[in-house]
C-alpha cells in the first residue's frame, strides 16, 4: 500500500496493521488537496491461506460492518474515532487520531499508587468512597483512587449507551478504551471523555440480550487478568452500566449465566 516513511507502525494484530499518519491529506479534485492533522490508518493484510477470492470478499465485509459501528455510535453521540475515509481496494479505514492514555495505562498508574489502608477502601461508588472515610477516620483516600472510580463509572455509561443502539463491541478491554482528555484536566477533577477504538469484532443491530451480556463478561475478564485487584471497579462499571441501560435486567441476568458457564469451563476444560 502507500506507505511512506513519515507513517509509524503502532502495532500490529492477526488481522490488520495500525499505523500512525502524522499528516493526512484529502483529494478534493483532481487538481488539488488539503491536509488536516494526524491520522490512524487501520490496514487489513491478506491471509495468505485464504483463496484469494474468498479473501477480498471477507475482508470488504469486515470493513464495511466495522465502519457501519463506528458511524452508528458516532450519531448515537458515543464518542468514538471518526471516520476521514475509507479505501475498499487498499483494504484501509482512515480515522482520526485520538490522543490520551489507554484506560489500561491509566489503571496501571492508579492503581499501583494504593497503599494497603487504600485497598481496604475501594468502594463501589462515590457515596460509598465517603462513608468508607466517615466509618475510618485517619484514612486518606487517595485522589487516583477516585479518579479511577470516576473512570469507571464512565466506562458502565459508555457501554450502556453503546448498548441501547444495539451495538456489541465484541473486544471490550482496557487497551480499547482511551482517555482523551487527560493533559486538560483540573488537578483536583478528572471529567473522563472516554473514546472506544478497535470495532474490529463489533456488529450493529444486537438485541440478544446475551450478546450484550459476553460483551460485559470479555470486559470483566480483562480487568481481572489485567489489573488484579480491581473487582471493585468491575462492580461499579456494572452498577453505572444499570442505570443507563434500558435492558440492563435482562442483561445482567444473561450475564450472571455466562458466569456460571464460563467457571464450568475453567473447571473442566
């Protein structure tokens, strides 16, 4: 493709390859072009064991479905990565550039600032952050504890909302979610803007009410496998997720079976 030596290669997955754009240029016509700021570039490679045929057929498919995602949850105002163009020959999607902090980094620094006396305190929401101090004078609670609690609680919003548009993520970790805004908050404030990246897996117009409960159980097994310790933010991604969903009933109950099957799993292979 039209790589040149001003792109940086982010990373690459067993479907596509990221690359950082630092100028992205649009074609306006035929005799000129602008350029605007920074860009993404998500690029689908072929797989070599695949016919060639079958190949580009699966690969326009996936392309298609993951921009339809991104632009359904973009008029739904979830704040996702907005789309700047797409290449179906080049196997391509260009977007834009988020930058911030990847909630997993976020979550690796605040949560390795706790003392002992603080991971006794992590609580399951802001009332509870204040009895916990009320109930145990002497115990500060730390400013990242309560950012990392704020974050969460935006994180159960995003995918609530997420979920009333009937759109499963399908690959819900912290590496997937980004935090935009964190080089323009307040010292003592963290008002979190949360982005959702990588809609590689995701399908639009899921009212499974089980599809939406594994999108939150992959979620909560990231954060257990990724950040031990952090259950208690689980448990308040899950309350903010109930109060914003408007089948989170449904969805939580599917979500409690999924548990039960997936500890079956674990136990006996």
């Amino acid at each position: 493709y039209f790589h040149n030596a001003t792109w940086q290669l982010l990373s690459q997955g067993a479907e596509a390859r990221i690359w950082f754009v630092p100028t992205y240029t649009t074609i306006t016509d035929a005799s000129s072009s602008s350029a605007h700021a920074a860009a993404i570039c998500k690029e689908r490679f072929l797989k070599s064991y695949r016919h060639p045929s079958l190949n580009a057929q699966l690969t326009k498919a996936r392309i298609k479905g993951e921009v339809k995602c991104i632009t359904k949850c973009c008029k739904n105002g979830i704040n996702v990565p907005h789309i700047l163009s797409v290449d179906l020959s080049g196997m391509c999607i260009f977007m834009e550039f988020i930058p911030g902090r990847t909630v997993r980094e976020f979550l690796n620094v605040t949560l390795g600032r706790y003392s002992s006396k603080e991971q006794e305190c992590i609580c399951l929401s802001n009332v509870a952050v204040e009895k916990a101090v009320s109930d145990n004078p002497g115990i500060e609670i730390s400013l990242s504890m309560q950012q990392a609690m704020t974050v969460a609680t935006e994180i159960g919003s995003t995918i609530a909302k997420m979920h009333n548009i009937n759109v499963i993520h399908g690959d819900l970790t912290t590496s997937n979610i980004i935090l935009r805004n964190l080089s323009n908050h307040d010292e003592d404030v963290l008002h979190p803007q949360l982005c959702l990246i990588d809609f590689g897996l995701a399908l639009t117009g899921c009212t499974n009410p089980e599809e939406k409960a594994v999108d939150l159980y992959v979620l909560e097994r990231a954060f257990i496998s990724t950040h031990p310790g952090s259950e208690d933010l689980v448990a308040e991604i899950l309350r903010s997720y109930k109060r914003v969903c408007s089948s989170s009933d449904s969805v939580l109950q599917r979500l409690f079976n999924v548990r039960q099957r997936g500890r079956k799993r674990e136990c006996f292979g």
